[in-house]
C-alpha cells in the first residue's frame, strides 16, 4: 500500500524528533520531554476524557487536584517518549545505574516457570521488555500494529534494538501457546477497554470492559499472571515491581475463573494508580463500554483511537 501524505509527514516528524532527542543529555532531554507532555494537556489534548477519568476514579478530590494529576500525567508520558526514543543508545550500564528491581521472589519465579507479564499503561511500559532481558527472563512482547505503516516499523525497530523479541496479531496465539509451554514469559498491556468481547469487573468502582486473554490463557494453561509495573521514583530513577503471579482457581468453572483472574489483577492495577496516579495515563477511554462519556466524551476532535501496545481479546 502506497504511503499517504500524512503518513511520510507523521514519520518525517517522528524521525526528527527522536534525533533531536538523542542529541541531547539525558536530563535535560527529560525536562524537554516533561515541558511537552505538559504542553500537550493545556493545549487540550484528551483532556477532557482525562478530566473524566480523574473524577470517576477520584471524586474525594477537588477539581485541582484533578487537573495538576492530569498534567503530571502528561508530563510522565513526555519523559517515557524521551526514554523510548533513546533505548537503542542505552547499554546495560544504564539499566543498571537507574532501573533497580523489586519483587526478586516473584522476578526469580517468573524466570524458572515463564507465564504472562501484565503490563498497563503505567509508568514508562515500553522499558519493562529491557528490564526482564537483563534480570535473566526469556521475554516476548505482544506489541500492536500503527496505521501508520512507516510509524510502527520505525517504534517496532526501537522496541527490538535491545534483543526483545516481538511477537505480532498474525502469530500470536501460536506464540504465545509455544512461549508459556517452554516456561518463557510473554507480556502484553491489559488496561484498554476491550467492548463487548471483554469482561466486566469493576474498575475505581464502575463497570469497565476488560480484556480477557490473560485470564483466559491462565485458566487453560495454568501459568500464573503476573501485573508488572516501572514507577518512577525521580528524573532517570526507576523501580521494576514484579507482583505476585494471580492463578487461575481451580475449584471455579472456566468461565467464572476467567473473571475472578481478570478482577484480581485490575484490582492489583488500582492498587498502584491510588499510591502513584500521576504515572498512570488516563486519556484513554477506560469505561467507554459501560457509558460514562455518552456522546460527548467520546466524539470529541481531540480523542482519537487508543494506540499503544496490544491487547489480545481473545484466547
């Protein structure tokens, strides 16, 4: 398919971007990061379905409150783009000077018996893959696809510069069945609404549509599912926090399994967006399913479709 006009614009912008990045010093090419992200939320950008978030997951909180969450938020997210554009530059040394590790029991178990890394839209996500490489665990990463085929060659390049295996829709059942019975460990982002083919567990006390396929993967391999976050402690300073992995229990049907697997580790989600929601991003449409946005929300210019890793709907 031949490549649009915006397309080779998005790309152009995206490879100056990241050489601009790259010629910076780290911590200043952070702040730049942080400025833009910040830039971005009093321009508007998903503000409004941010705002939205922020009350349905916050109401005890006053309305600035929910406004400087929501700029931290975005300012996070500019850091993460500046560490991402980065990696390939990033050695083991770096990993090592700034990323340390919490959960080594769970990081250990995780190693020896592979299963399904949960990763969520939280903290700098894409850095997690590089993470588990260098603590010794066999990774795949269950990565979406851009409408941009420039873009998403160009993000996947980056993603892959560091040794992490990629594991694309066309394959991924096949991979991920392969990946779990050889004890290797396949990660993936489970926090999108998932429409009418997820399940329905509550979610900052509202319904929300989740995805299934980690619940449904663990009912019918029996492999634990581990929630895995990066929380960013300050400036380059990171910690990798390896959860407890939630098994699937074996005295409910398949069925209800799947949703008791599903809750515990929203839950789990929650749990970290109370102690840190300035490192949760919250543009996306977390309970479109269940209408909370009605039409207004949900039809604004500035809302568009949700990117990101992938999720598997379906196992």
């Amino acid at each position: 398919m031949k490549n649009s006009p915006r397309h080779i614009i998005e790309y152009a912008a995206l490879r100056a971007a990241i050489s601009l990045l790259n010629l910076l010093p780290l911590r200043l090419a952070l702040m730049k990061g942080a400025a833009l992200g910040r830039m971005a939320w009093f321009l508007g950008i998903r503000r409004k379905v941010s705002l939205i978030n922020l009350r349905q997951a916050f109401p005890e909180k006053p309305a600035a409150w929910h406004r400087r969450t929501g700029a931290a938020s975005y300012a996070n997210a500019g850091r993460f783009m500046v560490e991402f554009a980065r990696q390939p530059r990033l050695g083991s040394a770096y990993f090592e000077k700034y990323i340390s590790l919490a959960g080594e029991e769970n990081r250990a178990r995780m190693a020896a018996e592979g299963g399904i890394g949960l990763s969520f839209h939280f903290g700098n996500w894409e850095f997690l893959g590089v993470s588990f490489k260098l603590a010794g665990i066999d990774t795949s990463f269950l990565v979406g696809e851009q409408h941009n085929k420039m873009v998403d060659k160009l993000i996947n390049d980056l993603r892959a510069s560091r040794g992490i295996r990629l594991v694309t829709r066309d394959g991924s059942m096949r991979e991920i069945f392969r990946a779990i019975r050889e004890k290797r460990t396949v990660c993936w982002l489970s926090d999108q609404d998932a429409g009418r083919n997820g399940i329905l567990v509550d979610f900052f006390g509202r319904p929300a549509s989740t995805p299934r396929g980690a619940a449904a993967f663990a009912v019918k391999l029996g492999c634990g599912v581990y929630p895995i976050f990066l929380v960013r402690d300050r400036g380059p300073r990171q910690t990798v926090v390896c959860s407890e992995p939630i098994h699937a229990r074996k005295d409910l049907p398949p069925a209800e399994a799947e949703v008791d697997v599903t809750r515990r580790y929203t839950q789990c989600l929650e749990e970290m967006i109370r102690k840190r929601p300035d490192l949760y991003w919250w543009p996306h449409r977390r309970w479109k399913s269940t209408g909370l946005y009605g039409g207004e929300a949900s039809k604004g210019k500035n809302d568009g479709q949700e990117q990101g890793g992938c999720t598997p709907d379906k196992a």
